[in-house]
C-alpha cells in the first residue's frame, strides 16, 4: 500500500519537547479533512504521553478503521490501513458492559507469534484447533478469538480497567462481520490484517481509540 502523507514535521526539540506542526497544508475534499482529524488525533495522543516521532494506531469507531500511523522522513503517515469491529454494545469502560474503551491505550502483551492463520485462543493460550474463516455476515453465531492477539493497558483514569477486561485487537472467524459494530467488547480483524500488523508493531506501542476521530478532532 503506498503511504499517504498529510502532515508535516517542522522537528522535535521544542519546548517541553513538543513536536511544531505545519498546520494543515493539504485540505482539498472530504478525505483530505478526515487526514487532517488524523493528524490531530495523532498530536493529541503525542501530547498525552510525551512521546513524538514513533508509531500511534487510531481507532475510528465512526468509520470501523484501524490506521497504524508512523513517521518517515520527518512526516507523518498512514503505513497501513485496515477495516475493523468494535463493540455491538458502543464505547465505554464499566466491567461487564461488553463496550469497546475508549482513550489512550499501550499494547501491553503481544500472543500467538508463529501460530498459523486461525489459531483459536482461549484464555490466550491457543488450542490447537484451527477455526474456519467464514467470509459472509453471521449474527447469530459467537466470534473466536483467533491468529493474533494484540493485548492492551489503559493509560488514561477512565480506562484503566481495560486489562482486567481483557481488552485486545484480534483476529475472528467471523471475518464477514467485519465493518459493522458487532464484537463483543474487543477490537477485531481479518486474520491476515491482524499478523500483518502484529509484524509492525511493538510492546508500549501506543493505540488510541474514539467513536469519531472527525468529530473530537474536526479538520476546521
């Protein structure tokens, strides 16, 4: 996938070592606007944890995407893509509300390296059993935790239950359910997006989620 720049870095090194932006530069069209929400959430979650320059994932519950954003040559830009499901139930952090969190989260513990595509965990330890993707849209049937499991610690007051509910980016079978808001809790992927990004990324690394990115970080 080619890389899609939409910000600019003008250097790390500033006071209280936030990084200067080049305000929005590139804004002709809808999606052009949606990179600029991007790039502010991106700065947002910059802020809060005082780290620049390295890799944030976004979740967007609005859109049902997941973006890996990262900085090469000194710009900020979308390294991957990939369409996802949150939660039936909506956003929030109240144990047993089977809502996906929101705010700012780090991958706490990454599970399943080496296991093959559709590799059933339960309890994160894999089974040995290997579920059978299913492609086409299925509301009656319980989704798997499969392949990868990304696990992640909230970092913010109002999520750190997070963990303790077992909150994690993962692989499912019910790979046609992808796009709508049907997990029960967890973020999930198709299972080749899933070992794909759990290649790209690391423990700590820092994943932000929001019901809307445009709406919390309006392009205007």
């Amino acid at each position: 996938m080619k890389r899609k720049t939409f910000l600019k870095l003008l250097g790390a090194g500033t006071i209280g070592g936030f990084v200067k932006l080049l305000l929005p530069w590139y804004q002709e069209g809808t999606e052009d606007g949606y990179f600029t929400s991007l790039k502010r959430a991106y700065v947002y979650v910059s802020e809060q944890t005082g780290i620049h320059n390295q890799d944030v994932i976004l979740v967007d519950g609005q859109t049902q995407k997941l973006f890996l954003l990262g900085v090469d040559n000194n710009e900020v830009t979308i390294v991957r893509e990939y369409t996802i499901s949150t939660s039936r139930n909506g956003f929030g952090s109240t144990p047993n509300s089977y809502k996906t969190p929101t705010g700012v989260h780090v991958i706490d513990r990454k599970i399943g390296d080496g296991q093959p595509l559709g590799a059933v965990f339960i309890g994160r330890v894999p089974t040995g059993e290997i579920a059978t993707i299913i492609p086409t849209e299925r509301h009656n049937e319980e989704g798997l935790i499969t392949t990868r499991i990304l696990w992640l610690d909230g970092k913010e007051e109002h999520n750190r239950t997070s963990k303790r509910r077992f909150i994690y980016i993962h692989g499912t079978q019910l790979e046609g359910n992808i796009g709508r808001p049907i997990s029960t809790g967890c973020v999930n992927m198709k299972n080749k997006d899933i070992i794909e990004l759990f290649a790209l990324v690391q423990q700590g690394t820092r994943v932000a989620i929001y019901p809307s990115i445009s709406e919390l970080f309006p392009s205007e």
